[in-house]
C-alpha cells in the first residue's frame, strides 16, 4: 500500500494511462469545466492503449501506486488497422 500524505490521505495513488485522441480530450473537457480529481492520481498519455507495456503497470504497482486505470477508447485504433 501507498504511504499516506497529506496530499493523498484518504486517495489510493493510481496511475492513469490515457490515450490520446480518446481519453485525453475528456480529461481536458474535464479540467475546462472546472471538475478535478485526487492528487494522488497521476496521468500518462499514451498514443494507444495497445503501445502499454505490461511491465509498465507491474513496476506502478511494484513502486508504491495502490491501482492502475488503462483510459482507452474501445477496439479502434488511430494509427494501426490491425491494433
């Protein structure tokens, strides 16, 4: 478990992996409307959820972060037809 702070006491840490062309504007449209979340979250924008390396969520959870949410869009790929 994450130590708490006076940051995030009370949050579990989480990492967020979110996608570019998907996530990334809903987080954006988010923030503009004045919504907010947790300190303790932290977001890494990626440009498709497919380029996550497995190791990448094992080594969050291995560091300290209590959980790791993967924002993607579906089953359509941006960039490869075959994603």
């Amino acid at each position: 478990m994450a130590t708490q702070t006076p940051e995030n006491k009370g949050n579990a840490k989480i990492l967020a992996f979110s996608t570019v062309n998907i996530s990334d504007p809903g987080i954006d449209l988010a923030g503009s409307s004045h919504m907010d979340y947790p300190t303790s979250v932290r977001v890494i924008s990626v440009p498709c959820s497919s380029g996550i390396n497995p190791n990448w969520v094992l080594h969050a959870l291995q560091n300290g972060f209590d959980g790791v949410f993967i924002a993607a869009g579906g089953a359509d790929c941006a960039y490869l037809p075959a994603c």
